[in-house]
C-alpha cells in the first residue's frame, strides 16, 4: 500500500514542501530511502524501525520504500524521522490516510520513540501557513515557536506513541496554546551603560546616530580608550525591532539552531562580535550543510568586528557584497542558497601596531612604512562603506575620576526610537527599515538638499576626493542627523556633521 505525508526541506530560509511516499510491498524485508536523501536522512530508516517498535506498535516485516519528492531538493537532516514513521504506519494500516490530510510533520526520533528537537521549526510553520496547511505536527518542544505563527494548529509531540493514539482517534493531542504574551516580556539588563563611559561625548554621539538609522562606524584610536566599552554598550541604545523584523531574525536563529529553549521569538537585537580567527564561512556563512554565518546571525542588529586589521583580508573582503546587497548568497552544488544579512556595521581598531599614532601623550614606534601596512590591511572599498569615522581619544585622569554619570542608555534610546518611527513612517509601504537602507532612487527622493547644502557637498567631494557612493553614504547620514533633531528638510548643520564623520586622515 502506498502512503503519502507531508513535510517540508528548508532551502536557506525558506521551507519547500517535501512529499514523503511510504510503499510497502513483498519481498525481503527492508527499509529504502531514496529522493536525494543525505547521511543523516538514510540513518532515518534504522531509528524509525527501532521507534516503531520500542512504541508498542508493529513494524511491517515487508520490502519498504520511502520517496522524498521533489527529488532535485537535497533533504538534509533527521526531521524526516516522523514523517516516515508515521508513512509507515499508515502503509501498515495502522492509520487512516484521512488522518494526515492538510497536515504537516517534523520531528528526529530517537530509538525508544520519543520526539527530538530539530532546527527550523519557524520557517517550516511559516510555510504550511503560506500553502495553507492547517495543522503541524512538531516536536514538543519547538511548539512554541511554530505558534508564533498566526492560524495554525500547532501539535505538540512527546513521542511515537501519543501520535499513534492521535492518528488512531483514541487519544487526540490537544493543540498547543501559548502561555505567554511575548511583548509582556521585561525589558532585558544591559551589561554596560553610557552612563558609566566618563566622557567621550562625541563618540556617545557618534553612536547615537548610527543607531537612529542603521549606518556603519569605525572606531580608530589608542589602547585601553574605550572603543570596546563604547562598541559592546551600542544593545542597550538599540531601537526596538518590529514584529515583522523578530520573526525574520528569530527564523535564521531558528535555522542556525541557536534559538534559545526559553524564547520563542527573538525580540533584541542581535549583537554579534565574533573573534579575528573565525574563518571565512563561520564569518560569511557556507559549509558542507549551510549555515548561516555571523552576519546573518547579525541580521537586523550589530556585527561587531574589534581589532579589524586582525581578520583575514579574505575574509573582510567577503563583507563587502553583503554589506551593498544585506543578503548573502551562497554557491553550492545544488544552486545558490540566499540569507538575509541586514546588519550594522561597528569596527574598532588602534591606528597602528603599536597603537599610539597619533595619540597627544605616547610617543608611536612604529616606522611609517609599518603604520601604513597596517592600515592597507583594510581596503579601501571596505573603508568607503563605513559612513561613521570616528577617533576615540584617551581620556584624561580628571574626566575619568570624575563622579558626575553621563546620560543614561535608556534616555538616549528615547531619541534614537523617535528617530526611527520618522523612518518607519517614511518607509511604511515599502520594504526598507532605516535610512541606511535606502538605494539611489530614495536618496534622490528624499534627501533633498537647498542650495547652501549643494555647495557645501560639492566643496567637500572635491577636498575629500569623495566617491558617488560616499555622497550617497553622506546624504542618508545627513537624513538621519536631521530625523534626530526632529526637522523635515536636511538642514546646514546636519549636513556639515554627516560630513565630519567621513575619513580624513591618511598615510
Ligand atoms: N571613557 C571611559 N570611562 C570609563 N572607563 C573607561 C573609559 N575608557 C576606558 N575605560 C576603562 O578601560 C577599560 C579598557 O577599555 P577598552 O574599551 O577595552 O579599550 P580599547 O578597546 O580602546 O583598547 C574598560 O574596560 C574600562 O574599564
Ligand atoms: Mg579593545
């Protein structure tokens, strides 16, 4: 008899609805997985067999064969488990083929037929709600995270057995109800305040503006001046993601596996601030089984890179298109796999080896053929994709003493929020977030300069000798310094600092 089931293979972020076809017939018994199954998949037929029958049900003793249709998707992974199993049973008559009509399975069984976590759970419900699939079988513990999908009937599954009984109609599963609002959450502890960074005034602002509309810093000056503090302290200064950008966060999260047990959805920002040895893939995303990288993992947060000139050239090149794009693509064998890589870029680094050029106090060592090594290590192209420059100075014993605090994160949060709802106002009807994700047509729409601010760019690209994509990269920058100072037009001022963030100095 020939049973057919429903489940789904995840293409990067996206789900595709996989047919999983369970035959049975005479011969030698046996249990064949064909479809472009992987490893892991082909492992399925000896876990499914020990599940049925450690579940008080019968595995036929016959030839069967298990289809994974389409066959030009490479299915990856053990949450082909359940579907089979259950295909089985019903090519075993020991469930009614109604039972799984509009229904979808995942989930990896483990030998004694309890139900194991599997990765995606989020994009998979995403997709039955799109194919419109009323009902998802998951494992238990992900259930969760499929109901943060509107209009489902998420199941939640302990093991083999209680689905038996479900698809037998003796005992039905009841259908998970969340428990908890998510936006009742409390707000999360930061671990470090601007309050508590002693002066440095114009970096805190720096900061802010970046924030407010998503654009890219790099922090330059001597060791032990506060560019990791200040970097590290940019989650508690954040604006709130919407909704719509939790659940694109939440499912790369949910596909790399990294969602917590204790938070369905992802409601801050990420911060991710990988060390100088990642390798390229672990940065940019890739590998035999494709994983997100850290800057999908960055998606809609910060990626944080200390030290720049530390990492790999190769892989600091490997920034630059999805720093233009905010997705990634990724070439594999089977096609290309495409994730979504919005992040802000915040970088640190000392000017020089030795790290002193250029400090006031500490004479620098190094030779200028060495500084000027050392700064080639950052391309140039990279250099122009980054709109904030900014030199953090050491502070001085007095202001460092000092006990008077500085403006608390959460006040300048305030700010930063009021700047991107102009934004989000801005952009309501379409599909870009922040200023810095506006392409060459917006710009043109809605930085809209007066004459005084023609002049003053013009004189600036001439002395800066500016690329086309700095003057965009200045113009948005400007759009946002106005946002937060709560004006309509682009004005002088805010012109003039967009402008002073861009680098100057160069050996
Ligand atoms: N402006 C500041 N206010 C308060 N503490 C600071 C400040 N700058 C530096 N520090 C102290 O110095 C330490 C080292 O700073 P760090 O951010 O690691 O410097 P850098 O990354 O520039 O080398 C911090 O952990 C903090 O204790
Ligand atoms: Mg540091």
């Amino acid at each position: 008899m020939l049973a057919k089931v429903t489940s789904c293979a995840l293409v990067g972020l996206e789900g595709v609805i996989v047919e999983v076809e369970v035959d049975t017939s005479r011969g030698m018994p046996s249990l064949t997985i064909v479809g472009l199954p992987d490893a892991a998949v082909k492992e399925s037929s000896e876990r499914v067999r020990a599940a049925v029958k450690n579940s008080a049900l019968v595995f036929p003793g016959k030839r069967i064969t298990v289809n994974l249709a389409p066959a030009d998707i490479r299915k990856e992974g053990p949450a082909y488990d359940l579907p089979i199993a259950v295909g089985v049973l019903i090519a075993s008559e020991q469930a009614w083929p109604q039972a799984v009509e509009d229904a979808l399975f995942v989930g990896e069984l483990s030998l004694d037929g309890s139900v194991r976590h599997v990765n995606g759970v989020l994009p998979i419900a995403a997709l039955a709600n799109q194919q419109s699939i009323k009902r998802v079988f998951v494992p238990a513990c992900d259930a969760p995270e499929a109901a943060l999908i509107d209009g489902l009937d998420v199941f939640p599954v302990e093991n083999l057995g209680q689905l038996a009984a479900h698809l037998q109609g003796l005992r039905s599963i009841p259908p998970y109800e969340p428990d908890l609002d998510p936006s009742s959450l409390p707000h999360p502890q930061y671990a470090a305040d601007f309050a508590e960074i002693k002066g440095q005034e114009h970096v805190k602002r720096a900061l802010e503006v970046a924030a407010a509309g998503g654009h890219n810093v790099l922090l330059s000056g001597p060791p032990g001046a506060g560019k990791t503090l200040l970097a590290r302290s940019m989650p508690s200064i954040l604006p709130l993601m919407t909704i719509e950008e939790a659940l694109e966060v939440t499912k790369v999260y949910s596909i790399a596996g990294l969602l917590p047990s204790d938070t369905p959805l992802i409601r801050h920002r990420p911060f991710r601030a990988p060390h100088h040895t990642i390798s390229h893939a672990g940065l940019v995303g890739g590998g035999s089984w494709p994983r997100p990288g850290e800057i999908s993992l960055a998606h809609r947060g910060v990626l944080f890179l200390d030290e720049l000139p530390e990492f790999g050239t190769r892989t600091l090149e490997g920034l630059r298109q999805p720093l233009e794009d905010h997705k990634v693509s990724i070439a594999r064998a089977t096609g290309t796999l495409t994730f979504p890589s919005n992040f802000m870029f915040v970088a640190a680094m000392n000017p020089c080896p030795c790290g002193y050029y250029g400090d006031p106090v500490r004479e620098c060592t190094c030779s200028m053929s060495t500084i000027s090594r050392y700064q080639k290590r950052i391309s140039g192209p990279l250099l122009d994709r980054i709109d904030i420059h900014i030199e953090v100075p050491r502070v001085d014993y007095d202001k460092l003493t000092a006990e008077r605090l500085g403006e608390p994160s959460q006040a300048i949060q305030t700010r930063v929020e009021a700047a991107r709802e102009k934004q989000r106002q801005r952009f309501e009807d379409t599909p870009l977030s922040s200023n810095a994700d506006m392409g060459p047509g917006e710009v043109r729409k809605i930085c809209q300069l007066d004459e005084t601010g023609r002049g003053l760019v013009r004189a600036a690209m001439q002395q800066l000798q500016m690329s086309a994509r700095a003057f965009h990269r200045i113009l948005k920058l400007a759009r946002t310094i106005a946002d937060l100072a709560g004006s309509e037009g682009i004005e002088t001022a805010h012109l003039a600092e967009a402008i002073q963030y861009r680098p100057r100095r160069t050996i």
